[in-house]
C-alpha cells in the first residue's frame, strides 16, 4: 500500500485528483467540525469552494433543512448560520439539517476531491476510525493536508502532523507494509516529534494562536481529542455524509 501525503490542496485540481483514495485532513477546523457536525446527526455537508458557490447553492434548497456554515480568517461569514467552531454544530443546531460548507481550505479540499474514488474526513477525533478504513481497503492513499488558511495553502504543522499519527497507527497497529513517499516520512517524523501533546502543538501551531486571538481557544481542546468523535465522514456524490449503518448506530447512541 502507497501512503503519499500533500502538504496542501493548492497544487491539485479536480481532474488529479480523479480516481484516487483520499483522505482529507484540516485539523483547524474543517476536518474537525465536520465530523461533530454529522456525529450530532447533520444530514450532509455540502463542501464548496467559494462564498459565492454556497450562496447559489443554498438559493435552490429549502430554507428550514439547510444551514450554511463556514468562515473567512477563521471567523463566521456574513448572512452565514454558523461559523466553523465545532462547539456550534450541536446537535439541536444541525440534527437533520443540510449544511453548505465553506471554508478556506477545508472545503476547497473536500470539494476538489469529488471525483476520487474514494474520500474520507480525517482528524485526531476520528483517528482510529481513519486508520481502520484505510487498513480495511488495502489501497493506495493520498492524505491531503489543507493547508493553513491564507488562501494559497501554506503548510500546516498539524495537519502533517496527524497525517503522521495516521501512517504511524497503520504501521503499528495495523501492521501494515507501507510504501511511503519522502512526504509521508517527513509527517511520520514530524508526528514522532509532537505526538506526545497535540494539545500544546496546536496551542503553538500558527494558526492556533490565530484562533487563540480571535477567541476560539476552545476549539484547540475539542481538535486534540484523540477518537473522541468515532465516525467516518465519506463523500458520497457532491455531499459528505455517514455510512446509513454509521449514523443510525451513532443517534441510538446519543438517545441512551
């Protein structure tokens, strides 16, 4: 099995990315609320690539099932129901809710990829889950790391950082014989480095302390929550959404 990892979006457009297995990675925070958001029963997430793609979108959806959601320099768009903190997306917010995501990079990400062959959301709070799903399709995998948010996707620390978490677990855990690109053995290395607290590394990550700033400290907590969020996230035609199984098994679990 191929582990190759991008440490942006940037370079890719949705022809290159035709055909492959991805695994999207925004740890700050697109990767993050996204997979709260359907744990706490959202219908889909509707990924786009610009404001003006979730004003169109949303002109043709019904009103009271949709919700848009995302954020410009980490902040909640004008005209938006919800910015990107995944403290938002609780589930008297978003349960049975459609919610046209924009964002950054995240949803750029998610968006590019709608014609891969397979695409998945991937964080430290659905880590396991990720390392599983790969384990189980044996295939070659491409990690995308977002990107930190300035537009142009420079290279975020903790997004290669779980990139790295996630080729450790498949060699360690898994026990998986990995082919892997200079890339991914710079996120491993990098991993080895500042696995030990995510916590702090997001607190000292750059676009942590841009969160810190703006008044998003929480969030950092909720990001660092090793497989505090078990579900997976997967495109499916234009939308992300849970496996029917997945989600059903998850709202019996929140109605106990």
């Amino acid at each position: 099995m191929k582990i190759d990892v991008s440490f942006s979006i940037a370079p890719f457009d949705e022809l290159q990315l035709r055909g492959k297995n991805i695994v999207v990675i925004d740890v700050l925070r697109a990767s993050t609320t996204t997979t709260v958001a359907l744990a706490n029963g959202a219908r889909e997430i509707i990924p786009v690539a610009s404001i003006e793609s979730a004003v169109k979108i949303s002109g043709s959806l019904f009103g009271d099932v949709t919700l848009r959601g995302g954020e410009r320099n980490g902040k909640m768009i004008d005209g938006f129901n919800l910015g990107n903190s995944p403290l938002e997306y609780t589930e008297e917010m978003v349960k049975g809710k459609s919610i046209i995501y924009c964002t950054t990079n995240g949803s750029v990400a998610m968006a590019k990829s709608r014609y891969a062959n397979r695409m998945v959301v991937g964080s430290f709070v659905n880590m396991t889950t990720v390392v599983e799903y790969i384990a189980t399709v044996n295939d070659d995998f491409l990690l995308i790391c977002a990107g930190r948010a300035d537009g142009i996707g420079n290279f975020s620390l903790e997004d290669v950082v779980c990139a790295g978490m996630v080729i450790t677990k498949l060699e360690k855990e898994k026990g998986c014989v990995l082919d892997l690109s200079d890339s991914s053995r710079a996120a491993r290395a990098l991993y080895k480095s500042f696995g030990r607290s995510l916590y702090k590394m997001l607190r000292e990550s750059e676009h942590g302390k841009h969160l810190i700033d703006i008044g998003y400290a929480d969030d950092l907590k909720v990001c660092a929550s090793v497989d505090s969020v078990p579900v997976l996230p997967q495109l499916v035609g234009t939308s992300v959404r849970l496996l029917k199984e997945e989600a059903n098994e998850n709202l019996d679990m929140q109605g106990k």
